[in-house]
C-alpha cells in the first residue's frame, strides 16, 4: 500500500528556526505513516517536473541549530504575488496548473507552505486553485497580525542586542555617537524589541531609539528600523549618522547588521515554536483544514484561515504598552 504523501516548502527570506520546522513536519508526519516532500528552493520546486527530495526522519538529525533551511528558498521566481506592502500580484494561471499537475502526479495530498506575508499571498491563490494549503507563519519582523508571534524573530533581537552591547561599549571609550541600522521592512519591532533589551536610557552612554534630526549625547547608540512603507529605507543608517554628525558636530560611526539577523543558530524559543509550528501543520492536514495557516495566539498554536493572514501587518502602536514602557525608561523616539 502506498503511504499518503504531503510537500513541505520554505519560502521568501531565510531566517533561524525553518529547519526546525522541517524537523517538526517530518517527525510528526512520519508517526502517522506519511511520507514528506521537500520541495526545493520554495515554490520554484512545484515547476515541471518538480524539484523535490524525500524527507525522512535521518534528514532531520542535527538540523535544529542550523540557520537556514535545509531545502533552500528564493523570494524571486514564477510565483511571486505581493509588490510592497498590500500590493498582490496575480501569479500566472499556467503556472499554478503546472504546479498543480506536478503535486497530482507525485500523490501529494496537502502542501506545507512555510514563508511570510508574500508566501501567504500565494498560498491563497494555489488554495483558490484547487491545491490544499496549509500556511505557517515565517518572518523575523514579526509583523503578520493573524499571529501574535512567529519564528525568526527572538534570534534576530538577540543578534540585535548582542550588536548594541559590543557598540556600546567602544560608543563610551571614543565619546562617539553609534547608529546601528537594523531590519524591520514595513514594521519597528526589531528596533523596539532590541532598544529595550539592550538596556537604553538617555542618561547614559546606552542606546536610542530615535528618527532622523534627534540629537543624542556623547556615547549614545541610535537605532531605527530600515525600512518603512512603500519605500525602502535600507542605507538610512548613514543618511542618519551624516545628520548627527552635521547637526551636533560629533564623531558619528553607523554600522548596519543587515542579513546576519538572518542568519546564525536560532534561540531556544525559536527551536520551540517552530517545532510546534510544524507539528501543528501536520494535524491541520490530518484533519484536512486546508486554506488555514498555524497561528500562536495566547500561549497557544491554533490556526486562522490564510487570508486573515494576506495584507494585514502588525505594525508598532505609537501609543502601546511596549512604546510606553521604552518612554518610561527614558528611550527617545525623536519626538
């Protein structure tokens, strides 16, 4: 008798933890007697005659602290369905047939799609197709708003805060203003979260968290988030660092972190819950809730459908509980 198959994916930008996912998808699968298929490089593995390489339980063997991912990803390709924030493209009809067909004639009867906002708009349209979906949140941004938390993120602000004590300390020795630019993309959590983990206050050579034109004092680090909007703010460390400089006349240095918040070994929590991410997603195959993508809500990994998920971003609340707590520490927004 044939064993049930089910394909996994990981999709859009790589960051810690997707390996744990992997590691989840195939153990859980493999107790139920299910086969799993690791489609290659994201979606671009479903294009004829499919990209793909069986998954079994030695693949998983000290994949957990491993960056990455084990079955690569591309946030580029055939199947690319947002530009910028809220925009959706419409991936091409021959395409998803395509994949469509591929995922028949291989037997696959569910297909996992790890990956972020983008992922999740493409996902939509393979379910709306015909193909059974089941979408796990991934961004370090931690900006989806169908998921109070996704994996990724903790690794990143520890890179972050890791980074913000090392400026620190050189910050205080030269008297020098340090800009640290960090990722983000639409949101500022990464920059909020880091700020307040790496122990800010502006009467002491610590960190700030402010916007262009503030003013820090002597041995004071500032960091924002990269990029907000429609517009891409990658490079606004030194546009930053070039205003302070100008406008306090103090040696300013910028240093930007770029993909290493990507990259590395994930942190306990991030090994946690992505391995409870994809166990989750293969009970929602199990019980054949296609169209749902895995959710953490309240302590709890439940699920929402994707499209609560597609164009909807969490993004900081100027006036929560997070930004207050950073202004009653004396954290600088610039304002």
């Amino acid at each position: 008798m044939t064993k049930p198959r089910i394909g996994v994916l990981t999709s859009g930008g790589d960051c810690p933890g997707l390996n744990a996912v992997l590691r989840g998808v195939v153990l859980a699968a493999e107790k139920l007697g299910w086969e799993v298929l690791g489609f290659l490089d994201g979606f671009e593995g479903l294009l004829p005659p499919g990209n793909y390489k069986i998954l079994k339980r030695r693949d998983t063997a000290g994949i957990m602290p491993r960056g990455g991912t084990i079955i690569g990803t591309t946030n580029r390709g055939h199947f690319v369905a947002k530009v910028g924030a809220g925009n959706r493209a419409e991936v091409a009809e021959k395409v998803i047939a395509d994949a469509r067909e591929v995922l028949k004639s291989l037997g696959v009867d569910g297909l996992i799609i790890v990956g972020g906002d983008g992922s999740m708009a493409t996902a939509q349209q393979l379910q709306d197709a015909g193909i059974n979906c089941i979408g796990v949140p991934k961004t370090i941004d931690n900006d989806l708003e169908a998921t109070a938390m996704t994996f990724g993120f903790d690794s990143a602000v520890a890179t972050v805060m890791d980074a913000l004590d090392r400026l620190h300390t050189t910050a205080t020795s030269h008297k020098r203003i340090m800009v640290l630019e960090v990722m983000g993309r639409h949101a500022g959590w990464i920059a909020l979260h880091g700020g307040i983990a790496g122990g800010a206050h502006v009467n002491q050579s610590a960190i700030v968290v402010v916007a262009e034109g503030a003013k820090p004092r002597d041995g004071q680090v500032v960091m924002r988030h990269c990029e907000e909007g429609e517009d891409r703010y990658g490079g606004i460390g030194a546009v930053v660092a070039r205003e302070i400089a100008a406008r306090t006349g103090k040696e300013t240095r910028c240093t930007v972190l770029g993909h290493l918040q990507r990259g590395g070994t994930p942190t306990t929590l991030d090994r946690i819950l992505g391995t409870r991410f994809g166990v989750k997603a293969v009970k929602l195959i199990q019980e054949k809730k296609f169209g749902s993508m895995v959710s953490y809500q309240n302590y709890q990994v439940r699920h929402v459908p994707i499209a609560d998920a597609v164009n909807r971003l969490r993004l900081v609340p100027p006036d929560g509980e997070l930004v207050q707590t950073a202004r009653d520490v004396d954290i600088s927004f610039g304002d």
